[in-house]
C-alpha cells in the first residue's frame, strides 16, 4: 500500500494527502505551498530563517555561497511579506468531488475573498434565477384535477410544487365536542399558516431536503405552536407574524414576507372548482406530516429528544385541531380571504423596514387570554 493512501489529509489544505511532516510542529502537509501558507507561518518562516543564519555562521561556507544565502533569505522575507496567496481553486477542488461534497466542506474550501463574492452574489435575487429557478407553491393552481391525483401530479408542470395529499377520515370539530370554538381560533390559524407558506416559497417548494430547520422554524414562527398564543384580530396577527420573521436570521426583504398575505389569501379562498377549505386542509395535512416524518426520524437514527418529541406531538394534535375547525367553518375561511385582500392595502401593513416599535405587538397583552379547547 502506497504512502499516499495511508496518510491523511494535508492539515492545510485539507484536500491532499500528509506525506511530509513539520520537523518543529509535527502537522502533516501535502506540498511546499501548504507548507508555507497563512496558517504555518509562524513556524515555517522561523524554520527557514534559523536554517539560513546557522548556515551563514559555519566557517566552511565561503564569500559566494553567503551572498547566495543572503538572497535566499531576502526572497523568502520578501514572499511572506507580500502575503502569498493559497492554493489555487482548481487545486484546492481537484480531489473533491462536487456532486456528493456537502455545503459545510465545499464552503470550507473557499478563501475569504471567494466567500465574499459568494455572498455578494446571492444578495442579488436576479443572480438567483439564473442558476435556480424559482418554483411556485401548489396554491397558485386554483384549479384541482378532480380526475386522479396521478394525472394532477403530471399537469402541474415543472416549476410548480405538488400539492399534498387531502386529509382523510378528519371529523368536523360539532362532532368531537359541543363547547364553541373561541374566536381566536381564526386568528390563530393564520399565524401557523404565515409561517408554512413563508418557509414554503423560502425554501423553493423543497421542504423535505431540509426538515429539521423547516419544522424548527415553523415553531419559533408560530406562538399557536410553540407557545399556545392567541391572537384577537387578524391585523394584529398578521403584523406579529411579519415582525417574528423579520426579527429571524433569514435576512429576507420586507416586501418579500409582506407578500406572503397574498399566498395567505389564495390559500383562505380555496381553489375554484372544489371546497374553500381544501387548499387549507392540504396546508395543514403537510405540517401535520412534516411533524411526523421527523418524528419518525428521530427514532430511526435513535435521537430521542423527550421535549422535542412532546412538542411534536402536542403540534400534531393542534394541527389536527384546526383542521376539525375547518370542516365546521369554511364560511369563516372565506371571510379571512376577503379581509385579507383588504389587509393587503399599504396604510394597514407598515412600511417600515423592520421596525420593531411600528410593527411590534406587546406580548404581555393586557387582554384576557383564551384557551383553545384540546
């Protein structure tokens, strides 16, 4: 077996192989270039010059070879004080493979100035579109393929999400129990609905590829969820649920997480040739999965988390609750879809980019707090 399949990787460069090895630090290095980098200087510069003095002082070294020293010594001074650049992108990406790399290492292998670029260039939406296209959420199809889910799967289209199943063998709330339902309940659906359309268009219609964050983020998105708020009007959810967004790392434009009423108002309408509540329950039937998926894979991979999995659980359940609403009031679902049209006008939504004192609504509501029934 050859030296090279042995050894590990370069401490430097972290893409060749350690064949060589620091006589002061001991650290592997694939190459001379990794050898005098930015993160071996200290050690590689003292080695060289104390080499090059040493040999300076020996009698036997002559007038010619101490000149030939001398130059040696101010190229090397010369080539640390410009700073050298590392590797090479080509080199540095030569033994890694793209297609299988994940994020952290390919990001990893860039320098600071490559990051920078990077993060440049993605700030520009535009730069976005040309090398990922934009896909549309399932919502924007108001009209439903009443044939076969099959065939409607197949006419979305590329760049549309498939929509998620229809909920089955769900019973209207009159059936579970006889207490009225608080009027919060309206408010508070569109609270947990803001938050899974927002991630839906956020993630480009791929939720799956990355359901920790998205189910993470649908509870610090929804109080309803996570903290079992109640909200009394829809302006005052809707501004809250803006406000949490934007206080969040996504780093989005305001006008993008306004825009997500309209999706809201798509959603409460309902598609044209079936049931108001349809697109809804959809909605929710795919929260309720996400929660279960994870669920599901955190057994798998024996990540037993006891809070998480109560919080899943009890997140279920509230899903499973609002969908039993819905079935009772599709009426009321049609209602919030004209009030949000009208919600939608510039003086009710402030204009201010992440103002916090414009748009923050005081969680300590001197309002009277109402319990959703289990």
């Amino acid at each position: 077996m050859s030296m090279s399949k042995i050894a590990p990787n370069c401490a430097f460069c972290k893409i060749g192989k350690g064949i060589y090895c620091c006589p002061r630090c001991n650290i592997k290095y694939c190459s001379s270039v990794c050898y005098k980098s930015r993160g071996h200087t200290e050690c590689s510069e003292s080695f060289f010059k104390e080499w090059i003095e040493k040999s300076l002082q020996e009698k036997s070294c002559n007038n010619a070879e101490k000149e030939n020293m001398l130059r040696m010594l101010k190229k090397f001074e010369e080539e640390y004080d410009e700073d050298p650049s590392e590797l090479s992108i080509e080199d540095r990406f030569a033994g890694l493979n793209i297609n299988n790399a994940d994020e952290s290492t390919i990001w990893q292998n860039l320098n600071d100035e490559e990051k920078e670029k990077f993060k440049a260039f993605i700030r520009d939406e535009s730069n976005l579109a040309t090398i990922l296209p934009v896909n549309q959420p399932w919502w924007t199809n108001a009209t439903l393929n009443l044939v076969t889910e099959e065939s409607e799967n197949a006419d979305l289209g590329d760049g549309l999400g498939t929509r998620p199943p229809y909920p089955l063998n769900i019973k209207k709330l009159s059936e579970l129990t006889s207490a009225k339902p608080s009027n919060c309940i309206q408010y508070n659906l569109v609270n947990v609905l803001y938050s899974y359309t927002f991630l839906y268009r956020f993630y480009n219609c791929d939720l799956r590829d990355f359901i920790e964050d998205v189910v993470d983020f649908i509870f610090r998105l929804s109080p309803v969820l996570s903290k079992g708020h109640n909200y009394f009007s829809l302006e005052e959810v809707v501004q809250d649920s803006i406000r949490l967004i934007c206080a969040s790392e996504f780093d989005t434009h305001l006008t993008f997480v306004k825009s997500i009423v309209n999706d809201l108002e798509l959603l409460m309408k309902g598609p044209n040739n079936a049931k108001p509540a349809t697109f809804v329950l959809c909605a929710l039937h795919d929260i309720k999965l996400l929660f279960l998926e994870l669920k599901h894979a955190n057994r798998e991979n024996k990540v037993i988390d006891k809070t998480v999995q109560k919080m899943l659980f009890q997140g279920v359940k509230k899903i499973e609750y609002f969908m039993s609403w819905c079935l009772d009031f599709e009426n009321t679902l049609s209602e919030i879809a004209s009030d949000l049209v009208i919600l939608m006008l510039p003086e009710l939504i402030p204009h201010a980019e992440k103002n916090e004192s414009a748009m923050n609504i005081c969680e300590n509501s001197v309002k009277p707090h109402i319990e959703e029934l289990d």
